[in-house]
C-alpha cells in the first residue's frame, strides 16, 4: 500500500526541494549590499508608493477572488475525477460517475451566471 503515495511524496519532496532550494541559493548568492532608505521602500511597479498602505479595496476586488477560487477548485476536483473515469468506466459505474459530475459543473456554472448577472465581470465599472 505505501507504494501507492511513492508519487505523492516524491513529488512533495520535490516542492520542499526547490522551495528551500530558492531561499539557500538567495542567502548563499544574495548580496549583502549598502541598505538606504529608498532601497528598503516598497516597490510598486516601479513607482514610488503613493498614500496608505492599508488603503481600502473595493468589494468587487474580492468577489473576482471568490470567483477565482470556486473555478480552481472546480478544476482541482475535475482533474483526477477525468484520470480515473476509465477506472469507473470498467467497473460499470461511468455513466452514474458523469451524471455527478456534469451535477458539480452545472451548480458551478450557477455560480458563475450569478456573479455574470451581478456585474462581477464588468471591468469597466467602479466601485
């Protein structure tokens, strides 16, 4: 049974590699330099930060978050239910396996003709 998540911690060793792989290879290869007091502002784009930095975010900018989160999860659960439709395909439930699913895709798609129907995905308007 252990031989099963052999993928899953190889590949969890892999993402705790390369991520502390970065943060080394940044102390080890980073510059120790002069610190001044335009070197430790924040950079924004390139621009010098202009007013508070906890200015107010306007609602919207969290609905289009909530929207981005419902469509990765929609593709997180859709991704190993397609690896393993032909696994239920052969054990005769692949029709009642599609039938759930194709029920998940259509509530997320009420999701979304909502928040279409709210303007969520009007770019154009304020507020």
């Amino acid at each position: 049974m252990i031989r099963e998540f052999i993928p899953i911690l190889f590949s969890l060793g892999m993402a705790l590699a390369v991520a502390l792989g970065g943060i080394g290879m940044g102390v080890v290869l980073g510059k120790v330099g002069r610190r001044s007091r335009a070197k430790d502002m924040a950079y924004e784009c390139g621009k010098d930060p202009v007013g508070s930095s906890s200015a107010r975010f306007s609602v919207k900018f969290y609905l289009v978050a909530m929207i981005f989160i419902l469509f990765d999860i929609e593709v997180i659960f859709m991704y190993p239910w397609a690896v393993s439709l032909a696994g239920f395909r052969q054990s005769g439930l692949g029709w009642q396996i599609f039938g759930l699913m194709m029920a998940f895709v259509l509530l997320v798609e009420v999701g979304h003709l909502y928040a279409y129907k709210k303007g969520v995905f009007d770019w154009n308007q304020r507020g």
